[in-house]
C-alpha cells in the first residue's frame, strides 16, 4: 500500500509541468486499476493499510475525478495554477488513506485532512464574496458532525485499546450509534443536514465543484457502511425514521431543483436526492440495497462531476449560469448539447448507465423492507426525470440571445474529459459481473 501514497507524494515536483503530471497519473490509475481488478475480501494488509473491493472502487474514482481536474487546466483562466494542482494531489493523497486504512480514529484523521485543502480551494478560487460564508459553512458541518465521533473513538480506543473496522462486536447504546451515525449523515448529506451542500458548490472553482461531488460526498456512504456491523441493533430499532426522512426529503428537494434558477444550485441539489436514496439502501440493511447504494455512489460520482463540468464550461464561454440567460445552445454548440443530453438522461437513470442498475437494486431492497415505499420511490423518479430535462429543455432550446454569437467552439480536450466522465457509467453495464466478485 505504500508504494501507491510515495507515487503520490513524488508526483507532487511534478505540478509545474501540467502535462508530466497528467501523464504520471495516468499510469498510476492504469497500473492500480489493473493490478487489483479481482479483490473480494481484505488484502495488501500492511501496516494499518488494507483494501478491499468497496475500497478499491472509491479509490479508482477518486484518481480517475483528480486526473479529469487536472486534465481541465489545460485552458482554465485559473490564477495560480501549480498551487491549485498542488492542492488536487494533496486531495488525492488523503482520500487514498481515507480508503486505505483499516481503523476508524485514521479515517477520522485523514478524512478532516481532505476538508482543509477542499476549504482552500474554496476560498482561494471561488467566485463570489460568499465563498467564505460557504467555506465556513463547510468547516462548521463537517467539524460539529465529526466531534461526537471523535470522542466515541477514544472511548472504544479506551476500552478495547483500538476500534478497528474489523472488531466483532454490537454496540448497545442507543445514543453512542446515533452519533456515530449523525456525523456520517452530515457527510453524506441528508435531508435537513443539507444546507451546506449548495452553498459550497455555487461558490467552489470548477475542479472544486468535481471532487466535493464526486467523491467527498462518498465518504459518508463509505464511513457508514464499514460502521454497518456495530450498529444492527440500532438500525433494526430506529432506521425506519431515517428512510422516511430521507424518501420525503428526497420528493421536497426534488420539486426544490425544478424552481433554480441557477444551473449548479439545481445539479447541487440532485446530488441530495441521489445521496437520499443511497441513504435508504443501505438503511434498508439488505446486500441488495448495500450493494445498489454502492454503484448509485460511483455512478453518481462520474455523472456530478460530468454535468459540473459542463456547467464550468458554460460559465466559462458566457459567465452566466443562469436559465433566463442560456438558451439556444443546441444551435451554436450541437456537439456539446449532445453531451447535455447524455449527463442529464444518465442523471435520471436511463438505460443503459449503471446509475438505473443501482436504482433497481434501491427499489428492491426499498419494496422488500416495505410495500409503502412504493408512493414515494414513483414521485422520486418522477420529479427525477423532471428536473433532469428541465436542465436539458431551458438551456438548449429556445430563442438564442445576442451573449452568445461570439464564443461559438470548444476544445478538443474539454470533449475527451466529458467522453471520460460518460464511458465508466455506459460500459460498467457491460459488465455488472465487476460488482458481484
């Protein structure tokens, strides 16, 4: 495991020749992705570092969203633009020990050192003056979320002197496991712990907007489901009022999304509803729905970080994103309304992307647990179509105003970043046999 953190680490000279950095990491995602394609259980066990599949599968994306970011500074208008990519490999080193380490008090610990440099690309790129209320916001969730945490670490580290991922043992304390579970909902996040969410999107720099999207968000989904094992108890009694929450929150910010105005208020948003029903998988404890919240994850990812993308380009060309301004892209930009079409039909789980395989599974898991469920799943993929086209209707159709007859191209590399975002979601279809090892 610690020849992959010292690529990392060596890569960092590397941040002032863009081109060299890319490349390296390139054959650092080729090399792990084929060296560990048939892990099933825990292996590399080394130190406190270990991996198995879940872990490997949130470790390809994380390099495989960095290597998208670092691809897009090809020509971003970006300012300082080594510290920036410095930044982004100092991101990818902390959540490669997120997902490498086998005890709860290093997850914590690496998992609070990938909030600093996200807080600093924040404040440092971000567009508005809000951006430090948002980087506050930020900090603040993240920190009161993760304090009982903390404190519940040391108290097993207390009294069984670790509190390792693989400890056999059920906690009885109703309170221990709710905040245990409280600081991971925050991360994730759930309805009414959410507020922090858009607010740190609308004002984060493109590649910020693609790492708190396609991956920092996974680490709740992450933390809770290796926490699964200690707390059964706790979820047999009361996870029924966090899937409730979670379904009604999930249809009031889905009729939220299709009110914005603002293109990444809305792709913000839906990131709450898909990270809702990842939630209800995995609360719902069955291995259909674990595994669904699983691939929702990293489909989601790839597609998040896809539409923000999109977005960051958009901006970039017209500096609006608002819906009264974009109209009438498909007849200055076709390629690129193509590309508005496959993530907004990928975001609603079409055929054939592996975010509607998830969304099966979800349902399954969701009507085995409760007939109920049922109402709420139909609103929720009803409003989930609704707002996806809605992004898709406003800004390409309609009468073309005069702000945008003069940037009318895009660059060849910007298309193969969003051809590199879509091809993981379409081809895993291919080949489901990769989550069943």
């Amino acid at each position: 495991m610690l020849k992959f953190i010292f690529y990392l680490f060596f890569l960092i000279p590397l941040v002032n020749n863009l081109i060299v950095y890319v490349f390296g990491l390139f054959f650092f995602f080729f090399f792990f992705f084929l060296k560990n394609f048939f892990l099933s259980d825990f292996c590399f066990i080394s130190y406190i570092f270990g991996m198995d599949f879940i872990s490997f599968n949130f470790i390809s994306l994380s390099i495989w969203i960095c290597l998208m970011i670092s691809l897009s500074l090809f020509t971003s208008n970006l300012k300082f633009k080594i510290l920036y990519t410095f930044y982004i490999n100092l991101i990818l080193i902390f959540l490669l020990l997120v997902f490498l380490v086998m005890d709860f008090f290093y997850f914590y610990f690496f998992f609070e050192g990938s909030m600093l440099p996200v807080f600093l690309i924040l404040f440092g790129w971000g567009y508005q003056p809000e951006r430090l209320s948002a980087g506050y916001y930020l900090i603040f969730y993240t920190l009161f979320g993760s304090f009982p945490f903390l404190l519940i670490i040391f108290y097993m580290m207390n009294l069984y002197g670790g509190f390792s991922f693989f400890l056999n043992l059920k906690f009885e304390s109703n309170m221990l496991m709710f905040f245990l579970i409280f600081s991971f909902l925050i991360k994730f996040p759930m309805f009414g712990l959410h507020s922090w969410l858009p607010k740190a999107h609308v004002e984060a720099p493109v590649g910020g907007s693609m790492i708190l999207a396609g991956v920092l968000l996974k680490l709740g989904g992450y933390g809770f489901i290796r926490l699964m094992g200690f707390m059964y108890n706790f979820i047999f009694d009361f996870g029924y009022i966090f899937v409730s929450m979670s379904l009604w929150g999930c249809i009031i910010i889905s009729l939220m999304c299709m009110i914005q105005s603002d293109l990444k208020m809305l792709i913000a948003y839906s990131s709450v509803c898909h990270m809702s029903l990842a939630i209800v998988g995995l609360f719902t404890m069955s291995t259909c729905g674990k595994l669904g919240s699983i691939i929702l994850m990293i489909g989601h990812g790839f597609v998040s970080s896809g539409l923000f993308f999109l977005v960051g380009m958009v901006y970039m060309r017209f500096s609006s994103r608002s819906f009264f301004i974009l109209k009438g892209m498909i007849s200055i930009l076709p390629s690129l309304s193509f590309f508005w079409f496959m993530f907004c039909i990928m975001n609603m789980s079409c055929p054939p992307s592996i975010n509607l395989f998830s969304e099966v599974l979800i349902v399954i898991s969701c009507l085995s647990w409760s007939n109920l469920t049922m109402i709420y799943l139909f609103f929720i993929l009803f409003f989930s179509a609704c707002y996806s086209l809605t992004i898709f209707f406003l800004t390409q159709h309609g009468n073309m105003i005069s702000l945008m007859k003069f940037n009318s191209y895009c660059y060849l590399h910007e298309y193969l970043i969003l051809f590199f975002h879509g091809f993981p979601v379409f081809f895993l279809m291919i080949s489901l046999n990769f989550f069943f090892n």
